[in-house]
C-alpha cells in the first residue's frame, strides 16, 4: 500500500582512484538517478547516464553530438576514432544513436580505462574496441581511409599535448579519413586566444573546410572555454550545425568562411618544430 510520502532516493557514494593522470572521482548525479560525472584533479572531463548513453550533460559533449549527427544520414552505422576516451561518453553516444557503428577509443591511460569498464561499464554488444597507447601512435595503426569520423578529445591533466596540434598530426588524421570524412576536436583556450586561433590555421592547412562552434564568451575571450573545431574535404553542414548549437540549452555560435577567417587573423600552421601544449585553465574555470 502506498503511503502518500514520497521515498527519498538513495545517492550513491563518489568513487576515487589513483590513474596515471592524476586522481580520478566519479560524482552520481543527485537529479538522474544513474548519471555520473567524471573528473580528473577537480577538472570536469565527462558525464555518462548508464540508462540513457544518448544524453550529453557538457555543452562541449552536445555539440560533438550534433557532429555526430549530421555526420551522415540519420541511423546509418558510422566508423569512428576516438583520440582520447574520458567515461567514454561520445562512444555510448554514437552506439545508441547509430547502432551496428564501429568504434576505436585510443587511451593512454590504463588505470582510467580500468576505472570505466568498472564502475561506468558499456553495452558489450556494442562494436566499441578500446585501445591503449598514445593517440597519435594509435591513430598511425589505424588503415587508411578507414574512418567516417575522427574524434579528437585528448588531454593530459587539463591540457591538450603538444604533439596533438600540429599540421603532421592533422596529416596523419586525414590519412584515416575517408575521403568525405569528418575530423572534429575539443580545444580549450582563454584571452588571448592564440592557441585556438593558431589550431583552426593548423586545420585549415590541411583540410578545405573548416567551422568552429564555441560559446560566445568564449570566442570574445571573456572566459576560458572550450571550442569544437570541425573540418572536412567537402562541404560542411554548417547551416544545421548553426541551428543546433543555437538552440542548445547553453547556447553558441558557428563560425564559418569569412567569419572563421577574421578570427583566425594573422596565426600560422604549427608544426612538430613549433607546437605547444594548449594552455593550463585558470584555477577560476571549475568553479
């Protein structure tokens, strides 16, 4: 018989574990009763609901979701890279979204891995391989003209590694992409913006179009953020990309064509010889 009083959830305790990067803590979500929060030395790295994996909590998440999206038709299986594999957020998502896709998550850190297969684990039915290692080195093993989507979302701490930004990078990422593929990446950066600036000259070295969808304040240096940096060797869907990342629940702008150009200014291509690591957050940026 039911008692009238609503019975209160029980939240389940924070996980933490040493991983080669750092410490690692799983927060539950006291509103989705299996949601979690990843996060890495305090840094908010990724959110996964176990019962529903196409639901993106970070706005950087949600707008590689709509990468996803429009990637190819609704529904048609993709074959994706993943440089970088957090909670494995952005696999789950393209598993729910495009079942029969085939994925390869390349991650460096072991420990972490452990962590997620453990307390975070994934449908096994899903075609997900995760892979160990470096993700350039990774990203050299995959074949040729093998993948729809390239994904790149690695971080060492809170910071993109240098060898991660350059135009013999990108080069190796083009290698892997079909022809009409799409390379997408999460890029953090604050005023001056000079690393981000200098990443979207990287890309369109390399590739002959290019977008960038950013919150605002971000693109007007007003707070360190995150952008996605999308490129590809044919035309973009930048006009539906446009509308859903306007419509987000944070929403953001896209740049694309004159626009990316004058944001861009005067910044070069890096290269192996000159490239740098992206720059630390503030300590205000998780606050």
């Amino acid at each position: 018989m039911a008692s009238g009083k609503r019975q209160r959830r029980s939240i389940p305790d924070s996980v933490r574990a040493a991983i080669h990067g750092g410490e690692a803590e799983l927060l539950p979500d006291r509103e989705r009763p299996n949601g979690w929060s990843l996060l890495i030395d305090g840094a908010p790295q990724s959110y996964v609901d176990l019962d529903d994996p196409a639901h993106l909590d970070f706005a950087y998440q949600r707008r590689l979701g709509h990468v996803i999206d429009l990637a190819a038709p609704p529904g048609r299986p993709l074959q994706v890279v993943h440089l970088g594999g957090g909670a494995l957020t952005l696999a789950r998502y393209v598993a729910a979204t495009r079942p029969r896709s085939t994925q390869q998550v390349i991650e460096l850190d072991a420990a972490l891995v452990e962590l997620v297969r453990r307390e975070l684990p994934w449908d096994r039915n899903w075609r997900i391989k995760v892979r160990g290692g470096d993700a350039r080195a990774g990203l050299a093993k995959i074949p040729e003209a093998w993948a729809d989507l390239v994904i790149a979302d690695a971080f060492s701490g809170a910071r993109t590694p240098a060898h991660l930004t350059s135009t013999e990078f990108l080069a190796e990422a083009k290698r892997a992409l079909r022809p009409d593929g799409l390379y997408a990446a999460n890029i953090t950066d604050g005023a001056p913006l000079a690393f981000l600036r200098s990443q979207i000259a990287t890309v369109r070295a390399q590739f002959a179009e290019a977008c960038l969808a950013a919150d605002p304040a971000v693109l007007r240096g007003r707070r360190f953020g995150n952008a996605i940096l999308v490129a590809a060797d044919r035309e973009l869907p930048v006009a539906e990309l446009t509308r859903r990342v306007a419509s987000d629940p944070h929403p953001g702008r896209v740049e694309h064509g004159g626009g990316l150009a004058d944001f861009t200014g005067g910044a070069v291509p890096v290269t192996d010889a000159t490239a740098e690591a992206s720059p630390s957050p503030p300590e205000s940026a998780f606050r």
